[in-house]
C-alpha cells in the first residue's frame, strides 16, 4: 500500500467518509432526493438521462431508482422512470 492508497483509506473510518462526514446511508439518500426531485421536474427520464443531468454513475442512478420504485415512489415505464 502507498502513502495515496493510505489516506484514501484513512478518510474512511467505520463505514463514515471522514473527510465529509456522510455515511453511505446519507449519500443513498441523497442520491435518491436527487433523482426524485429530478423525476418530478421531468415528468418521465430515462436511466441515461438521469445520470447525464445528475453527474451520477449508472449503477448509481439503477439503485437508487429502485430503491424510490420498491417504496411506490416511482413507477417504471417501458423506456422512462
């Protein structure tokens, strides 16, 4: 391990990202207020537009997505949210 592998994990301790003081928890959150609030200014969105007017990654947006979609928050269509 070199020293720039050790301080990106010293800025993770227990799960907390030392630097921000956000949990994963948190940042999932956040992430899917982001994307619920982009849904609701869009109307529909696909997966792909979701991450391009986010800056968030694919997988992030898949999850988070249906995360909203298994609490009834959401409604997948054939090519949109």
């Amino acid at each position: 391990m070199d020293s720039a592998d050790r301080a990106r994990a010293g800025r993770f301790a227990a799960g907390r990202d030392v630097a921000s003081g956000t949990t994963p928890q948190v940042m999932r959150m956040l992430n899917q207020r982001t994307i619920y609030d982009s849904l609701q200014r869009l109307g529909s969105a696909s997966r792909a537009e979701l991450a391009r007017r986010t800056g968030m990654s694919k997988p992030t947006i898949s999850l988070a997505v249906a995360d909203l979609e298994r609490a009834g928050m959401v409604k997948i269509g054939r090519a949109h949210v």
